[in-house]
C-alpha cells in the first residue's frame, strides 16, 4: 500500500507551494483520497507519477 501525502508533504517533494498542490487537486490533477477539501491528502504513488509525467512535459 502506498503512503499518504500531505499537501505539505506534496508540494515539498514536487517542489512548488502548498497552494499550487490544493490548485492540482482543484483541478482533479491529483486525486484527493481521503482528506477534506480544504486539506486532501494524496498518495504517495499517484505524487510520483505526476512528478515523472509532468517533468516529461516540461514542468510541473
């Protein structure tokens, strides 16, 4: 099972702002899978895989 990401926790490993991670899920760009909507959490797994593909694309 993978691990669960805080937006904080988000946002440092992608490294951009806390809002900019709550503005991701807004936009259903990560899946918030079990928090609130004012703090959603996010697995670890699904971060990864936005990272890889946004970095493919030129940036996240």
């Amino acid at each position: 099972m993978a691990d669960i990401f805080t937006v904080a926790q988000a946002a440092e490993f992608l490294g951009v702002t806390d809002s900019r991670v709550k503005r991701l899920a807004r936009e259903s760009l990560l899946n918030n899978v079990g928090g609130d909507a004012a703090e959603p959490t996010f697995s670890s797994d699904e971060v990864k895989r936005y990272k890889e593909l946004a970095e493919r694309i030129g940036g996240i």
